[in-house]
C-alpha cells in the first residue's frame, strides 16, 4: 500500500536523524538536511527533543529551504526555537521572505524579541510588516502574499508574457491581475490564456471580468469558502478602493481548511482550540481541559441535589435510581449527534442564515421518532423485567427517556444556533454543554414525571 | 463585514430564484441561470422544492455550465434529478466532459440508468469510463483526471510552449509532466519556469525530479496529506512503471479535506458518515442515526442492571444515588476529550504510527491529574453537604470520580487506537461509545468503591 510507504519514508528518515544525532555525525546531519524536504523536516522535528532540536537548527544555513522549514514548523516549536536564537540571524533569515511569512515568524516570536528582530530589517521591510501586522489575526490581510503582479488592462498578451518573464519576485504566478487607469483591480487572466492568445489582443477582451474579491478584514474561514466554492487557486485581496493588495492562494487555504477543522473538533469536545495541544506536556494538557470540565461538575453537582430533593421516591422504588444512566445517556447522545451536525452545517456553510427554524424542528421531529421508539423499547424492558413493582414503572421510564431525547435534540440544535446569533464560534464547548444541560434536564423530567404517575 | 456580504449575495440570488419561479417566467429564469455562477447555482439549489428543481433544471442547457453545476451539486439532489433524466441528454451532457466528471456522475446514477446513458458514448469514451470506475471510490484513479499532457525531457523549452498552445483540452495546467523514452514521468516543469527561461534550454535541464507522485489505488486521505504537506497544485498519479495516469488538481484535494472533515465529525457522534443528512427527511435521518443511539441504549440497559445488583446499597445510602450523574457525566466529557484530540491527530497525521503508547500514557496522566482534582472538589463537597451520613461518602465519591475519569481517558484513547490498528476508520461511532462505556464502567466501579469502604 502505498499509504504505508509514504508514512514508512517519513519514520524512515526520522530513525536516520536520529541515528545521525546519538553519533553527533555533524557532516553527515547536514548533508541529510539539505537532502530532506523542508516540510518532512518540519514533521519529523516533532520527535526530537529540545536539545537535539536545537542541534539540527544550528546546523541550517539561513537560506530558502530553512525559511520554508520554519514556516511548516508547529507554532509551539517556532516560539522555543525562536525566542532563544541571535536577533541577527532571525533578521538575515527573514529579510527577503514574503512579508506573510516575516509577519507568521514575528509573530510566533516575544514582544521583546520580535522588537530586536524587526529593528535590524531595513525601513521598507519594516514598513510592509507593520502594515500586515495590523490586520487581525486569521484575516485574508494576515495571510495574503503582497508580492502580487498588476497589469494595465490595455497591455497586449504578448508585452504581458514579456514582463512577466522579469517579474522574478512574485510568488506562485497562476493569473494576472490586470487593473484599470485609477489602478482599480478590473479583472484576471490565467497564464495558460495568456499564453494560448494571439500575442496582439489586448488583456481587457480576454480577462475574466467577473472575480470574488474579499477584503484584508475578512475572516479567514470565508476566504476558504470561496476557494473552495469556486474552486480558485487565488483570491485577491481589495481595499475600499478596489486597489489589489495582496493575493490569498490556495495552498494557504489548505492549511486553513485543515486548522479550522481541527478547532471545531477540540471546540466541541470542550478542549479549547489549541492545535497543538499533542505537544504540550500533560500538565499543560490538562490545564487546557481543566475549566471545560468545570462546567460539567457544576451541572453533575445540581443533578446530585435534584436527585436529592427526590430521595423520598427512590426510597420507595429503588428501581428508579437503576434507569439513571440509561435515561441521560440517551439524551446526551442524541444531543450529541444533533450539535454535531448543526455546528458542521453551518461550518460548510450547508446551513444557511434563515434555516435555522427548520433545522431545529427537524431536530425535533428526529428526538420525537426516536424518542417514542427507545422509549417504548425500555418501557416494555422495565416492566418485565420489574412486574413486580408499580406497573406505572414502565410508562415512567418510556415517557424519561422520550423527553430526555426530546430536551437533547432541542438543546443540541439550539446551543449551535444561539452561539452564532451572538457572533460566537457554534463549536465552542457544545458538546459538553449539551450532555451537561441534558444531565440536569433530564433528570428533572424524570423525577417530575415519576411523581405524576407513581403517586410517591 | 464582507462575511454578511457573501452570504448576503446568495440570500438574495435565493429570493429571486423563489419569485420567477413562482410567477413561471422561464425567459428571466434562463437569463438568470446563465448569470449565475454553476458553484453558486447547486448551492442555491438545495432550497428549491423537487418540482422547482425540475422546472429549473430543464431550463438549462446541454453546455458546460450545467455540467459544472451539476458537479457541484449534493449527491443526493443528483441521484433525484438524474435517475428520471432522458439518458440522451446525461449522455449529451457528459459525453465531453472530463474521464472524473463523468465517472463521479454516472456513479450517482441508477445502475440501469448509469448503463443506458454508457451505451449511448461512443466506445473511446466508454473504455475510459470503464477505467476510471474500476477504482476503488475515494482513491487517487477515481478522482484523478486523465487530460494531462506530457512532453519528452529532450524538448526545448520554446517548443514545449509553442505545444502547449495546442493543448486545449489539458484542465488547469500549472505544471508539464515531463517523460523519458520509456514513457516514464521523470520530471516536472512549472508553467511558470518555462515562460522564464531562454527558449533554448532543455526541459530535462530546468526540470524538478524529485516529485511525490501517487498510485490509483492510493486513498484520497494520503493524496489529501501530500498535497497539504508540500504545498503542491497538483499530485501526478502513476501507475507500476511509473507512466503518468493522470493527476489529481488541489481544487480536489480541497474537497476531499472538507469532505473526510465533515464524515470524521458525523461519525464521530455516531450519526454515519453521510455528509447530507441536513438534506434527508426526519424519517430517514431518524433511520441514519438509530442504530449507534442503540448502543448507547444496550449500555444504559447494562448501567440498570448493575445498578440493579447493589440495589441494597442504595436502600442504606440513598444519597449514592444523587452522584451517579456526575460520576458518569465527568467521565463521558473527558472521555470524548481524549478520543477527539486522538482521532483528530490521527487524521491530520500528527500522531504517526509508533507513537500509540506515548499518547495513551499522557492521557493516563491528563486523566489523573483532573481525576484527582475534581475527585477531591466532590469528595469534600459531599462531605459537607451529607455531614449526617456515612463518613466514608466523601471517599467513595471522590475515588470514583477518579477512578470513572481514568477509564475515560483510558477507553477513550483506547478505541480510537485499536480502531486503526484493525484498519478501521477510528472515528467510527467513538464519541457513543466512549460515552456509554464509560457509564457502564464507571458506574460498577463506583458501587465496588461504595461496596469496600462503606462496608454495607
């Protein structure tokens, strides 16, 4: 399978560092370096330890390769790296990079040092780090290249191909951004129709006139919605003006994708939203998981004193307390899978502003179903199992779990919903949210319902 | 905010879709379907009723706009438009269409349906269907397209721009795949690097060699891995002796990564892996999500039980009663903690093979370090709150809350682990069943703590 070769030459290069490290074979390491692909260097350099870490840096020059390393390297190892390096070389390695990546590694850097760093670039770098800097954090203004190739719209195709040729700067070229005679961003042209055209016509007859632009405020997740949507391999990225100032492109977007995804997961588990939290030691990991957890022993705690104030019921029928786990359980679990897919709708943008209403009494009408029929599965279950006791017992608990179920789907679909009303990510902490709010809901029900029928 | 203005741009193309088609003017309906951008059109697609649907999609026209629409569209809104399709028109539609296009809709179809529309092709086109669906769905051969153009290393680069003008076919060219005299790929050129060079030079003196290349059968999660880790437009997919096949373009691979996304989040939660459950009806998402909801009740049937067994306990303290919500409830949050963060970094490949044992240890850790602490909070707490009763109710509780949230992390690092050793999936339903054995185990140790310390 090919799938265990590609993972088989990354543990295979991993043994070979580190074979290479233990002998402290200097030549032979930064032969390998140069060797390894600085994006398989950047996943391996997760297993060394700090020492060894800092040994193999040591040994790279500051060049491209090292650049592009440092850029796929976790944030957590950029920091540890960084902060303790010479601002002189930080400054010599970054000097020349994309501004994104100069503002990327600044930023990972602290306040005092990343000072150091960017006192010794020179005044027109300082400038464009400054300015990408300002933008907010996870903006299409963070993350866009500037290094972006304009062109007059009444250039002809053949001087277009021509200037091209001397613009050795601008990264990944994939069309060319052609603007008006107020510098305004009028349309695009791919390379390949460039290349494809009569060298005479003219750049305004064959650009595409119709592009989604975003601006440098635009969150990053909706950067990634249009790429993906429309599959872009670039988006630019306008003022109020419309004037190009930069270009996000799809490999960014990638990333982006990626991340995102990963924030959603750990939001919803109640685990923050930090990526990297495989790398962080088990204090520190359990110091990110320790206030998510909080809420659930708040809502554990007032589930202890319902249960309380109906101690007299289960001291009449002890049964009661058996269908304790089984009744939130369910709730919990079907809340779980209704958050799940609301807060994944609304990520991929399947869930539009104005569905909401529809989706919640969807979510109803499934916690309805499915409620009615474990409902009466347990019901039936609970009274053979106890004939001897209430013969309300069954009626009891069938009814339980239909609202528990029916509480989860509602609380589910709602917490998302609300979240995102009020501007919040929908991810955030829904999953422990909804089981606790279920635990608690639940119960209640349960004892209330108990009381209504058994007469206790 | 440009977000509003996006989903704002779409609301309003909704709305005017809604009044043409409610007044039946097909003249503005056909001037707007051609406006509208085949991305958006699916989007917007999914709000129409299945009438309005027809209606629309009748309007269009036999031409690449509907065929990019139609790519675009959910599965499940193709399998409905397509499958009661005159198969002369899905054959006049596809029949010019890219090798993957036409693979991924016929797939959609019928298999009586899908086999009309195949006689209709002429017999090239059916030889290279034929191909591309004997791979296995979700590999590189499925998604890969099959317009490529290669061009021999002892080209110059002059030539090989003056071929590619022809090459009007090729689909987003960013690179020449550049072969030997066997035919084998051996290099790749950007479009980009051949514009820049002197016409004179030869391609086997500009090209990259060292490319990461797939094969067919590669799964589309590793060829997603690739293109994320090295930044790539395009992943060449080869076949035993290294021909090109075809390649798989980074608009794809961003699909692909939203896609595995959004299936990892929905099974996770135990709701399958259909990523348009938001588009079924209450019935068949009841139907979906059935099955893993019961596991979680066999579960809570087995927690009743057990309960059931310590029942005279019960009788003798009935505040044991009150805790079994927060014993259970903590350690299903952190149980799903622990599973999220490691069926998350197994899909993002930040925990390599190997590396197993180190993770479950520091989730061991993590578990006991909040087992501990939160053990001791409730410990003390119902302590204080029941001072009336047994003094060893503080104990009992806090040890089981330490001991529920240690076989949290344990089962909830477990199964995500085992899954992938048995080449499972390892977000299949783990949320469910973390959660539910975890009630089930926690619950029984809890009564084997209550059973020795309290001595009843």
């Amino acid at each position: 399978m090919r799938k265990e070769l590609f993972k088989n030459e990354i543990n295979i290069l991993k043994d070979t560092f580190g074979r290479l490290l233990r002998r402290h074979a200097k030549t032979n390491l930064t032969k390998l370096i140069n060797k390894t692909h600085p994006a398989d260097l950047a996943v391996i350099f997760r297993y060394f330890n700090d020492e060894e870490q800092i040994q193999v840096f040591n040994l790279m020059k500051n060049d491209n390769h090292t650049l592009e390393f440092l850029i796929n390297l976790d944030d957590t190892i950029i920091e540890k790296l960084l902060n303790i390096e010479h601002p002189e070389r930080i400054a010599n390695l970054i000097q020349n990079a994309p501004t994104n990546d100069q503002s990327f590694l600044l930023g990972a850097l602290e306040p005092k040092q990343a000072k150091s760093v960017i006192d010794l670039l020179n005044k027109e770098e300082q400038e464009g780090i400054e300015e990408i800097m300002g933008y907010p954090e996870d903006s299409a203004g963070a993350m866009m290249s500037t290094d972006v190739f304009t062109i007059y719209q009444e250039t002809t195709c053949g001087d277009a191909l021509r200037t091209l040729q001397y613009q050795k700067d601008a990264e990944m070229v994939f069309y060319l951004y052609i603007t008006n005679e107020d510098d305004a961003l009028v349309g695009i042209a791919s390379l390949r129709a460039l290349a494809t055209t009569h060298p005479d016509k003219l750049l305004r007859d064959i650009m595409i006139k119709r592009v989604h632009s975003v601006r440098p405020e635009t969150d990053q997740e909706d950067v990634a919605q249009i790429v993906a949507q429309y599959n872009y391999l670039a988006v630019p990225v306008v003022d109020t003006d419309n004037q190009l100032l930069g270009i996000v492109t799809v490999d960014d977007v990638v990333d982006v994708i990626r991340e995102e995804a990963s924030e959603d997961f750990l939001q919803m588990a109640g685990v923050g939203k930090d990526r990297e939290i495989l790398l962080k030691s088990s204090w520190e990991n359990a110091k990110i998981r320790l206030p998510w957890l909080f809420a659930s022993w708040i809502g554990g705690v007032m589930a202890a004193y319902i249960i309380g104030v109906f101690e007299h019921m289960i001291e009449n029928i002890i049964a009661l307390a058996s269908f304790i786990p089984v009744i939130i359980g369910m709730g919990g679990n079907i809340g779980t899978q209704s958050s799940t897919i609301i807060v994944r709708g609304m990520a991929t943008g399947r869930i539009a502003i104005g569905d909401e209403f529809k989706v919640l009494s969807k979510e109803l009408q499934v916690g309805l179903i499915l409620g009615v029929l474990y409902g009466l599965l347990l019901g039936i279950l609970a009274n053979i199992t106890f004939l001897n006791l209430d013969s309300m017992l069954g009626v009891v608990i069938g009814l339980s779990i239909c609202s528990s179920m029916l509480i989860a789907t509602a609380v589910g679909a709602l917490t998302p919903i609300l979240l995102k009303k009020l501007d919040v990510d929908p991810a955030i902490a829904t999953g422990p949210f909804v089981t606790t709010s279920t635990d608690v809901l639940g119960v209640f029900f349960y004892f209330l319902i108990a009381e209504w029928f058994m007469d206790l």
